[in-house]
C-alpha cells in the first residue's frame, strides 16, 4: 500500500482546502465543498473564504445569509458553522444524538431527569409564534416548568441540540456587531429537514463521507470523527469502501479518499497563506501534524489565528487599528520575510475595507 508523508499530505490538504491556488468559484460553491466553516466567531469565515477565493467580496456572502442560501446553525462538534442550506437540511437529523450528547456531556447533572421529549415539544411550541429569541428567553419562557437545570443548560440544550436552530442575520454580516437571535431552522428556510432513511440506511452519513474526503482527504476514519463529532459512520464508511482507494500515512495507519481527488506532488510550491480562528484546515483533523508542528499544537484549541509559510504553521497574526500584527514562531528566510508581508498587507487593506495595508511582525517566539 502507498505511504503518504507529511509533506504529501499537507500538499493534498491544501488543495483540497483551496489554500493551494485562490479558487475562482463562487462563494455559495466553496462553502459547499468545506462542507461548511466553523463559525462561533462571526467575522472569521470572512478571512476563511478571502484566503481562499479570488477577488472575494464579503458582500456575496452578506447576501448568502440575507438570502437563507447559508445559515450559522449548531452542527459538527456542537459548534457553530456556516453552511449551505441544502447541507444543513441533509445533515441535520445525522447529527441530532450526537448534539444532545454532547450537551449532557456538559450539563448531565443540571438536567438530570429532565424528559428531553417533553423539553422539546414546549420548546418548539414557545417557538411556534415565530418571534426570533435568544438562549435565554427561550430558556426563560420553560423556567416555572424547569426550574431546576437553570436557564443555561436549558438554553443549551433547546438551541444546540432539541430544536434545529438558525441564527437569524445581522449576526454574522460582514464587519457587524449583533447577538444571537435564533428561529427554527425550517420555518427559516422554507423547508423542512430530512428525516432519516425508513429502511435503516444511512445515506446522511454516507454522503457525509464523501464530502469530507473531497475536502479534507485523504483521511482516517478518527481524522472523519474529529471533524464531524459523529461516532456512527464506520458502517457508512463500509458501505462506500468499495468506492474509494486507501493508503499508508508513515504511522501506518489507513488513509481514505476519493479516487480521481488531487493529491499535488509534495513539492509543489505552497504560498503564504492566513487561517482565521478554528479554521477548518487545522479543525478537520484527529491528526494536525500536517499543518501544525507538535510544539504548537496547542494552537489548535486555543482558537490562535495562524501563518502557513511553506503549508505549515509558522506564525500567529492578530489585527487592531487597521494594522495586521504577526508574531513568528521560528525565524523567517529573507524570502518568506518578504511573502509574509506581501501577504499580511493585503489582508490588512481587506480587512480595512483598503484604508491600511500596516504590518508588524514581531521577533519570532519559540516554543508555543
């Protein structure tokens, strides 16, 4: 069986993320094919698909939201992402024990003996006027009925796991400050969700193993978990075995992926590119050793907004007073030097709306 190595990987990676060449599809189209972007910070899908797409435009994506083509909704890991309706729609009913799950993970305590059924239906009938509310009024409206979870994990539990929620725009329109304000993900979109196969196939799931190898193979089943947050897909990824071609990373475990999906030569040139907070590149992995060397997983979790130089993780970045701020996590080549601050001017002038293109990149910090 072929072994991929690290560089091999990170070169397929990048590809398939389109951080390998700027992507000339339309927004509606690239957010599809990453199978949505983690979106728990509204700004940040923004740098996502502008370090992704040619001559991106936030407003495409303002009018996406406007236009119920995309929703921010609880999904993979119970975390917010950006998706497109039809893939909502589609996963939704997939995810449902795995989102309840994970909330009692939180709150089993408070919420112990709580009827989830009972707690649902007065939930939705709350929702039923159609009047957007926030965790917590809805979690208010149930209070006299429940009062002993309290309102937070009676909040959490109706919006991110009972009732398919969306959070309704201006939350996560381009540059605008506004909280969450949640309405049923039907009663939004016009549409409602698809229910699970009658016969007990799971063409969810199996769809789900698709789109995630196309955006992020080649993969392990524990890298298709982690992304997901869904423990049930060994039988889904049996059922398309047969589809697919496998592989060897250099730990020897097994790798899946589509056949005809491009895996570059692992010398392919990679350019300097910048991750937001919780990027799915970084994210869509058990395995993060082919973007982020061990020293600096951490930032992973940490929410860091990270530079690839070379493909790899190579410095964090902030910005503030229109300026981009970049603080090296090794020494950078006179060549990469160069890059970095090409690269960093232009997003500042993006995310300035092209009133500054300020960097500083600050001595490099080692061991983070």
């Amino acid at each position: 069986m072929t072994v991929l190595g690290t560089r091999a990987l990170n070169r397929a990676t990048l590809a398939r993320q389109l951080l390998l060449d700027r992507a000339d599809i339309p927004v509606l189209d690239a957010v599809a094919h990453l199978g949505g972007l983690q979106a728990q910070e509204p700004q940040e899908p923004f740098t996502g698909l502008w370090s992704r797409l040619r001559a991106f435009d936030p407003a495409a994506l303002d009018s996406l939201l406007t236009g119920r083509n995309v929703v921010r909704t609880h999904l993979m890991r119970r975390t917010v992402h950006l998706v497109t309706a039809d893939d909502v729609l589609a996963w939704r009913a997939r995810h449902d024990a795995m989102l309840r799950q994970r909330v009692l993970g939180t709150y089993r305590r408070e919420l112990d003996g709580t009827d989830l059924a009972e707690l649902a239906a007065a939930g939705r009938a709350v929702m039923a006027d159609g009047e957007p509310r926030s965790m917590t009024e809805l979690a208010r409206a149930l209070a006299d009925r429940w009062p002993a979870p309290g309102p937070r994990a009676l909040g959490e539990m109706l919006v991110a796991a009972l009732i398919p929620m969306a959070q309704l725009p201006p939350r996560g329109l381009w540059r605008t400050r506004a909280g969450v304000r949640n309405v049923p993900l039907s009663s939004w979109l016009g549409r409602e969700i698809d229910p699970p196969a009658p016969d007990g196939s799971d063409p969810a799931g199996q769809a789900l193993v698709r789109r995630y190898l196309a955006a992020f193979g080649p993969a392990s089943s524990s890298d298709l978990r982690a992304w997901c947050g869904l423990a049930g897909l060994p039988a889904s990824v049996a059922a398309i075995r047969g589809e697919l071609v496998t592989f060897r990373d250099e730990q020897g475990r097994e790798l899946l992926d589509l056949p005809d999906a491009p895996r570059p030569d692992p010398d392919t040139p990679a350019p300097v590119r910048f991750l937001p907070a919780f990027d799915n590149a970084i994210l869509g992995y058990h395995d993060r050793g082919r973007i982020i060397d061990a020293p600096h997983r951490g930032l992973s979790v940490a929410g860091a907004r990270v530079v690839l130089v070379d493909g790899r993780t190579a410095a964090t970045w902030t910005t503030k007073a229109d300026t981009v701020t970049i603080t090296p996590l090794r020494d950078f080549t006179r060549a990469e030097h160069t890059a970095v601050t090409e690269e960093a001017q232009n997003l500042a002038s993006f995310l300035s709306d092209n009133n500054s293109d300020r960097v500083q990149i600050k001595p490099p910090t080692f061991g983070v």
